[in-house]
C-alpha cells in the first residue's frame, strides 16, 4: 500500500474515531468489498458472511482509536485481521470445525500432481477453496492465504500444531485433485 492511501488511511481512522460519520462511511465504502471477500474464504453462506460484516464493522469502529499505522501495519491490514477473528469466532460458536489428525504410517494417498492453475482461473480456484470441508478451508486459509504458522493456527483454534498440519495436508491434497480434474476436464486449445 502507498504511502498517500496510508496517509488517508490514518486520517479516516483519525476521524472515525471522534465519531465523525462521514469518515466512518468512507472507510466502510473503501473496505467492505475486500473484508467480504476476506470473510468469505472462511465463511460459505452469504447471510452468514453478512452477520459477521455487521459485527465486524461494529467491532472495528468502536475499537479504532486503538489502530495505530506503523510500517505495514495498514488500516486495511488491521481490518483484515478483526475480519479473520470474528469469522473463526462465528465458526467456532457454529461448531462447524471438526479435525482429525493423520495416523503416523505412511499409508496416506500420494500427493496428486500439482494441476496448471494458470489454465483454471482465480475465481475457479477460489470456488474450490470454498468448497473444502470448514476445517480444512479455515486451516488452509489461515497458512496458505494467511500466512500463519501451525503454531499460531493451534492456539487460535484450539489443537495441536500436528493437526493443523494433517488438516492443511489434506486440504491441499483435496484441492490438488480437484483442480487437476478440472484441468483435465477443459478442452485443450489447439493452435490454428
């Protein structure tokens, strides 16, 4: 993010926390298509999704006198981050997260091979995504898109790191097969 948007950034969160409605509606307006598509990697249902906006939003700007800009620390970095936690809180409220770890033999399928994401497209893949079981989605997620380690993931959710990465295991493999049948699926273009 530039500096100039962190600058707007900092002044709308500056604002918004006197209460100034117009800077609040502005920051809402800049940022809800991103924290939706956020909250829907994690979340399927849209009515869902649009609870956990609302409460989102509620909670960003009734605590945004604490952001503070700091390097990459961005208010849409910040937004992100309350986005993600109040989606693992509906979840886990919801009880839709069930895990299971892998058995330590070496009797799991093989990994498919990687398919050719460029052939597929972002949306597909992200339809894919959304399709994995709410354990696998939310754990992939949070380490492939997230960038969080197993560690961090086992405190947020309550498990072991080993499960987290039996889970994002077979998150990635489920959504390898997936993909590779989609590819294999597309009609290849022959050069006329």
């Amino acid at each position: 993010m530039s500096t100039e948007h962190t600058a707007v950034d900092s002044l709308l969160a500056r604002k918004a926390s006197t209460g100034d409605k117009a800077a609040m509606k502005e920051i809402y307006a800049l940022h809800v298509r991103y924290l939706t598509a956020v909250c829907s990697r994690y979340v399927v249902n849209a009515e869902d999704v649009k609870d956990i906006l609302q409460d989102t939003f509620v909670k960003i700007f009734s605590s945004i006198a604490a952001f503070t800009p700091s390097g990459d620390g961005s208010l849409r970095s910040w937004m992100t981050r309350i986005t993600v936690n109040e989606a693992l809180q509906f979840i886990r409220r919801k009880q839709r997260l069930l895990f299971t770890d892998l058995p330590d033999d070496d009797h799991s399928p093989a990994e498919p091979p990687p398919p050719d994401c460029d052939a597929i497209g972002a949306d597909r893949i992200h339809e894919e995504i959304r399709k994995l079981p709410d354990g696998y989605r939310t754990i992939f997620n949070l380490f492939a898109i997230e960038g969080h380690s197993h560690k961090e993931i086992a405190s947020m959710l309550g498990i072991t790191p080993s499960t987290s990465a039996s889970q994002f295991h077979r998150a990635k493999t489920l959504l390898a097969t997936r993909l590779s049948h989609i590819t294999q699926s597309t009609p290849s273009k022959s050069p006329i």
